[in-house]
C-alpha cells in the first residue's frame, strides 16, 4: 500500500492523505490552512489528476482544515467526482462551515458546495464500506460525528483525524482497541509537557475567573471555534448559571454557534445517553436555555451596553464577530478574555497567548489591556493520551505522526520508540507491507 502526504505533515491544517493498494483507493479528508496568507500555504498540494484518481474519500469531521479544500476539489474546473462518505452529523455541519467560508474567503461558489453535498454519502459509526479498499468510522471524541478511519483489508491502517480520550459535557471518549499495523496519528497537543488537566479541574477555574470578573464589573469574551468548543463551553456556562454558581448576567451567542447547536440537536444519537435523555425527556433543554442571547444590532452595541459573557466566534481571533468584542473590550482591565481551544501559529489568538498585547484585528492596532486566560477544554488528546492511543491499538507496527508543531511530532515520536515512527513532510508518498 502507498500512503501519500498531501497535507497536514509538519504543520496543524489542511489535513489530505491519499491511500492506494493497486487499483483500489481511498482519500483520507481534504482541508486548508485557514490562517495561511498564500494558496500555496492554504491549500493540500495534491496534483488535479491525483485527486481525480482517488476512488472515494472519506471525512473524519466538518472543521475546516479536514473539508475546506472540497469545494474547489469538486469545482466544474477541477471535476472530481467521487463519493465522500462520512457520518450525519459530519454532512449537516459541512454545509454550514462551508457555507460560512464561501462567503467569507469567496475562493469557490455555492454551486461548488452544493456539488460536494450531492456527492456525499451518510455512514453510521462501524459500518464497513468502501469501493474495493473498505473502511469504517468509528467514535473519535472530538466533535459531534467525528470519526476514527478504520480502512480493512490486506493492511489495516488507522487515520485518527482529530481525537479525544476525555469525557466530555456531550461526546463519549474515542473507541480504542482496534486492530490495524499502521496508524496515522494527530498531534496537536504531542509535545512531552502537553498534559491536560482534570476537565473538572479546569471546569472549576473558568467559572471560578468568570464569576470574579463578573464581580469586579466587567464582562467576558470566550472566542470559540462555532462547532465543538461553543457547544461544550455554553453547556457548562448553562449548568453553572441554572445552579447559581455564575451570578445571572446575559450570555450572548454570536456568530455560526446557534446553528451549530441545531444540529447538534437533530444529531442526539451521536451524543452522550445521558444528553439524549436530558433533552427528549427532561424539559430542560440545555440548546434552548433561557439565559442564552442573540444580538439584536450588527453594531452589537445592545451587547456591549451592559454586562455579559459573550461566546463567539472565531475562536482563533481571526475574524467573525469576535473582533468587535475584543475591540470594545479591550482597553477594560476588569474584563476578561478566555481562550478555550488551540491557537495555531501566526493567528492573533496565538500571539496574544504568546504575550503580545498589541494586535492587528481588521487592519487596526489594538491594545490588550483586558484580563487574558487560558483554559484547556481542548478536544484532542495530551501527550499520555496520544501514547495510550497507539500502545492500545492491536497489532501495531508503524506510526506516521502528522498535524503537530515540528518539535511537538518529534516529542512524541521519542515517547513511541517501540514503533517504526515517521514524521512525514507534504508531499512524501511512503510504501508500507
């Protein structure tokens, strides 16, 4: 079998890998770099007839960096037409984040996107399928309907795409104990001193800064990613606010978040039992709850004229709603700007997380002068997570590491010594027996 990195090698987006075993094949995801400044940078580098050749694909989730190339993959000009295969709730969510990138991005049109839609086909969780080279989708933890690429056959290769070994508020941890002798690992927290604490630990402290921001008079801005950290994040905030344990001030969601939560809730079947049960059975509806918000102005002045947390997005601070906010905000010291998710480099999130306290948003300076925190409510494995992950995968021969930080893949290949480990670069092709 010929495994070719097209992207996601060395670098955390634009996830595309493409596998051939003779005449059978198989295209694993096909994402951007979102943050990127040039095309070359943004998007997988898979020549137009490798893409036409692959016999099918398969999408491990709906964040951009694992679908934002396939709108211009299935472009008139490019002509692919293969089936995409991937779970429910990863189809719902494509449309919307592809939508959102249309129209922010304009690199491809909505008949472009319509096209891809046309051509993708819903796969429950452990349902083998496959034109010759079969493979099933198998829970993964990360968002709603993100799955584990289990390919079958003479090798059984493993794709993670992005995966979770904690509990959370809405998803069950990743399945492991599958068999397979190659695993093509994430690792996006890999790095020797990546160890996420206690999610109840972490729970605690946001609430816990919230509430004392709360007090001082000042309000809070939480840039969340629309699908998967908002959801997670405005759980807890729902729960904490309903008991008291958060003083009662407005929570205003902006941006994609609503709509997400739609989904997520006509997808409950890929959520945890017991949030099926909360909402279809309860009456108390945590999508739906009474202390959440929507701007009622585009300037958002009826949200900046009084207290309140806000979530929107974007989550790494590079556009969306989000920008108003922080520029509202940001000279307030009594404030308090929460990051709950990954801040890939080069992005204002980032950079702010590094220290700097100067940034560009929409081509003016800003000044941060408000309260900046960091909690780890990631959705990926730690460094320990990614270890269990791969020791516990049956039969396990070879790793390619791949969507980390360079020095973050080599940590982790260290901590993999029992296995031939590699860490491919973008536009590699590897032979495995």
């Amino acid at each position: 079998m010929e495994i070719a990195f097209y992207g996601g090698a060395g670098e955390v987006g634009r996830n595309c890998i493409g596998l051939r075993d003779g005449r059978a094949s198989l295209l694993l995801d096909c994402g951007v770099n979102v943050g990127a400044e040039t095309p070359a940078a943004r998007n997988p580098e898979i020549p137009d007839a490798d893409a036409r050749s692959y016999a099918q694909i398969a999408i491990s989730h709906a964040h951009l960096d694992h679908i934002g190339y396939l709108p211009t993959l299935y472009s008139r000009a490019k002509h692919c037409r293969a089936p995409i295969y991937a779970t429910k709730p990863t189809m719902d969510l494509m449309s919307l984040l592809l939508a959102d990138y249309q129209r922010l991005s304009n690199l491809f049109t909505p008949d472009d996107i319509k096209r891809v839609l046309g051509f993708c086909r819903p796969l429950h969780f452990n349902q083998i399928q496959g034109q010759d080279m079969k493979f099933s989708f198998h829970n993964s933890g990360h968002i709603l309907g993100s799955g584990l690429v289990l390919v079958h056959g003479r090798q059984r290769v493993l794709y993670t795409g992005d995966v979770n070994n904690r509990v959370s508020r809405l998803l069950e941890p990743c399945h492991q104990g599958l068999r397979a002798e190659t695993l093509i690992m994430e690792s996006t927290y890999g790095g020797a001193k990546d160890s996420h604490k206690p999610l109840k630990d972490v729970v605690k402290d946001l609430i816990d800064s919230i509430e004392t921001t709360l007090i001082k008079g000042g309000s809070v801005l939480i840039p969340s990613f629309a699908v998967g950290r908002a959801q997670e994040v405005l759980f807890i905030l729902e729960q904490h606010m309903t008991s008291g344990a958060l003083s009662p001030v407005p929570i205003f969601v902006d941006g994609m978040i609503l709509k997400a939560n739609k989904i997520y809730r006509q997808n409950l079947d890929f959520a945890k039992p017991e949030v099926r049960r909360r909402v279809l059975h309860s009456g108390q509806d945590p999508f739906q709850s009474r202390h959440f918000h929507v701007p009622k102005t585009r300037s958002r002045a009826d949200v900046l004229n009084e207290q309140a947390i806000i979530v929107s997005t974007s989550g790494m601070l590079t556009g969306g709603p989000a920008h108003i906010y922080l520029k509202a905000l940001a000279k307030d010291r009594n404030s308090l700007l929460a990051f709950v998710g990954y801040q890939s480099e080069g992005t204002p999130g980032r950079r702010i997380i590094d220290g700097e306290r100067e940034v560009e948003l929409d081509g003016e300076k800003v000044k941060i002068n408000l309260e900046v925190k960091k909690f780890d409510l990631s959705a990926h494995c730690d460094h320990s997570g990614l270890v269990q992950l791969a020791r516990t995968t049956k039969g396990l021969k070879r790793v390619f590491l791949i969507h980390g930080e360079k020095p973050k893949l080599a940590e982790l290949r260290d901590a993999l010594g029992k296995y031939d480990v590699r860490i491919p670069k973008t536009g590699e092709t590897f032979t495995v027996r």
